[in-house]
C-alpha cells in the first residue's frame, strides 16, 4: 500500500456503513459512561436518568440509520447481522466487566456503596433499553429496506416518477 492511498483509504472506510455501526455504538456505550460519571457524584434523577435515555437513544438511532439508510446496502443480512453483534457484543461486554464484576468491588471498596450502585443500575439500564430498541427497530426496519421488498425507497428518487405513484382518496 502506498502512502498516497492512505486518503482513499480512510474516506472509503469513513464512508462505510460498518463503520457507522460501530461509531453509533460506541457513542452510546460512552453516553452511558458518562451517565455514570455524572450520577455517581450528584445522584440518581429521573432528569439524569431521562438525558442519558435521550442520549443513549440519538446514538444508537445514529447505529440504526446507518443501517436502513436507503441506499443499496440498505438492510442487507450482513449489515443487519454486524449491527447485532457489534450491539450484543457491547451490551455483554459491559454487563460482565462493568456490573457483575463492578457492582461487587464498589460495594466491598467504597463506604458508601449506594450512590455509584445507583449510578450504574441506572445507566446500564439505559444502555440496555436503547440498544434493545435499536435492536428491534432494525430487524423491524430492514425488512422495509431489504431488496426484496416493493416499499423499498429508490437510490436517486425522480420526482415525476413517485408524483405519478401518487393516489387521492376522495
């Protein structure tokens, strides 16, 4: 490989829908993160709790979108499946390494244990939520945005073509 195709390279990668899978996951496992760090110094709210829902929830739309986009790769099988393994992948990740071996050392380490439990129920279960709704509105969506499918939105829309598809009920 040489050095002047490095550029090609990344805006090839860059412009990949795998690529925005794991971008959009990642964004939402660190929206959860941080979700943590806040509500482990100041508490757990429903405000707290409601900004990182959101939160998590534009990241992972971002994972989804990326890939039921229409577009020729819209839905395909490997796109549906890299998107629940990358999904899956972290949420088992997270629940090995940051609850069931977390939650323990937190509690036997710190005086008070309650608030950084709290703190990390309350994220893990927003992390959890969203990306089960990521999930669900993948398998949902691709089926729309698979090939196979008459609904499927064209690569480049004309606007006369989808006028004439238009109906009026009257």
């Amino acid at each position: 490989m040489d050095v002047r195709d490095l550029p090609d390279e990344l805006s090839l990668a860059w412009s990949s829908r795998t690529t925005w899978v794991w971008v959009g996951d990642i964004a939402q496992w660190l929206c959860a993160a941080g979700a943590v760090w806040y509500m482990w110094s100041r508490g757990a709210t429903l405000a707290a709790f409601a900004a990182a829902l959101v939160g998590c929830l534009l990241c992972q739309a971002g994972a989804v979108a990326a890939v039921v986009w229409p577009g020729r790769a819209a839905g395909t099988r490997k796109l549906r499946d890299h998107h629940r393994g990358v999904t899956v992948a972290i949420q088992c990740l997270t629940g090995i390494f940051g609850i069931a071996l977390g939650m323990p050392v937190l509690h036997k380490v710190l005086d008070e244990p309650d608030r950084p439990v709290e703190a990390l129920f309350v994220a893990g279960s927003t992390l959890l939520l969203t990306s089960f709704a990521g999930l669900v509105a993948v398998t949902a969506l691709s089926s729309r945005a698979s090939k196979g499918s008459s609904e499927q939105l064209p690569d480049e829309p004309d606007w006369a073509d989808l006028a004439d598809t238009a109906t009026v009920d009257d």
